[in-house]
C-alpha cells in the first residue's frame, strides 16, 4: 500500500507510515454474507380419512355378496316339483332363442329387405308371377305360431326299470356317483299351432327328464320331437327305453352303449 500523506509505498495493513508518521485507521474486514435459511415445503393439511359404506363392510366383500346372491336366484329358478322345473326351462329356452333371433335380425335384416324388394321386383314382370306373390303374401299371414303345454308326467322311483336304468346311465356314461337320487321324473311337453289348434300336421311331443337330487328337482334332459300318434307318443315308451340301459354296457373306447356279453 502508499502513504497518503507522503506517497511513500509501506507494507499493506500498517496502521502508522514508518516514514513520515502519519497514521491510518484500521481497515475494516469485508462483510461475510448471511447464509438464508433453506424454503420450506408447505405442508398440506391432513386430510380426515373416508369410511367406505357404513365403515363396517369393505366394498369388497360387497360385490362377493352380489355374486352369492346371484348363485342362490340361479338355483331358485330351477327348484319346485318337476312340472314347474320343466316350464321355467322351456321358457328360459325359448327367451334365449327370441335374443338370438333378434340380433340374427339386426345384422342380417337390411340384406333380407333388399332381397325380397328383388324378388318382389322380378314376380310383378307378369301376371302369373303377380298372382303366385299374392298367395305367397297370404300364406305368410297364415303362418304356424308354435306354442306348448304340458299334458302328462309321472313319477319313477327306486323299484322302477326306469329308474335304475337312468341311474346306471348315469354313473357310467357320465361317471357320477350318485347316492342321494330318490326319484325321476317324465314330463311329456304338447307343442302344436296356436292359430290351429285341430292341425295334427303341426303336433309333435317331447319328455323331459328331470332327477330329485337331494330332496330338489333338477332338469336333466329331454328327447327329440316326436308326431304325436299313439305309438311314439307315450311316457311309458320313454321309460322303457331308460329301462334298456339295465339290459346293456358302457364301451368307454367308442363311447356308446351295446349288448350285454352273451345276449
């Protein structure tokens, strides 16, 4: 550093100059900045914590609820003696078939539409094809409403042919164990015209087969539609073919029943 007053060069930091005398205040350190305090996150304010329902139940267990609910209206609709086993079937049956067709009909209507336009088209070229489109027209509004009811069932119990012959079906084609069976039962099913009650051409019959398993009724199947003359249309006839089971075996290779060996 210099003296200020004589100019002279002393060694820095002097109070007095070692030449002429003259004195110095002492120098002042440089100011250390302040360190600042970190910021501080805001902390949100706690939140009350939700019950869920009643704060008794988890949501959870809930829906497994609604599931067994599910399970015991299931098992309701096919409970009741076999009459009333066999009606909640069909109608469960025929409400499936009306869905399919409905959606059978939303896909394919339009393409139906513009085919039968074509046609309709094509017959009123002339007046043979005009008049054959005209009885078609009316045979279409004649045409055959199916409807059922039943007419006839009976009751099988464990002194039966018919009785043992299901059961043995059962435990072998179907390989059950079955203990608790105490009776089966043959519900015949009248389907004919609605709109022509008198038309046998459009009367056919079909049995079905319901088990009492465990003190409840059960669908367990039914035969294939079948005219409605005297010889074929019989609950007995159906029996006597459940009672053929006794007379023959189970080939598990083929899958079908045969003869007894020796008969």
């Amino acid at each position: 550093m210099f003296c200020t007053k004589c100019g002279n060069q002393i060694p820095d930091g002097s109070a007095v100059c070692p030449i002429c005398g003259a004195q110095f205040a002492a120098p002042q350190p440089a100011p250390q900045p302040v360190p600042q305090a970190a910021p501080v996150a805001p902390v949100a304010p706690a939140q009350k914590s939700k019950k869920i329902g009643n704060g008794k139940l988890p949501i959870i267990i809930g829906a497994a609820a609604a599931v067994v609910v599910l399970v015991v209206v299931l098992v309701l609709l096919l409970s009741g003696g076999p009459k009333s086993v066999v009606k909640k079937y069909i109608k469960k049956e025929l409400a499936a078939q009306e869905e399919q067709a409905k959606a059978e009909e939303k896909i394919l209507g339009d393409y139906y539409d513009i085919v039968e336009d074509m046609n309709d088209l094509t017959l009123l070229k002339n007046k043979s094809a005009k008049k054959k489109l005209k009885l078609d027209k009316e045979k279409e509004e004649k045409e055959v409403e199916m409807t059922w009811e039943i007419t006839d069932y009976e009751k099988f119990g464990d002194g039966d042919k018919a009785f043992q012959g299901l059961v043995r079906k059962l435990e072998l084609e179907d390989g059950a164990t079955i203990k608790s069976i105490s009776k089966i039962a043959i519900v015949e099913v009248k389907w004919f015209d609605k709109n022509d009650k008198k038309n046998d051409d459009n009367t056919t019959y079909q049995y079905y087969t319901c088990v009492k398993l465990s003190g409840t009724w059960y669908f367990y199947q039914r035969s294939s539609k079948m005219k409605g003359d005297a010889e074929n249309a019989k609950i007995q006839k159906q029996a006597n073919a459940l009672a053929e089971y006794l007379e023959m075996d189970w080939n598990k290779d083929d899958k079908s029943w045969v003869p007894k060996s020796g008969k």
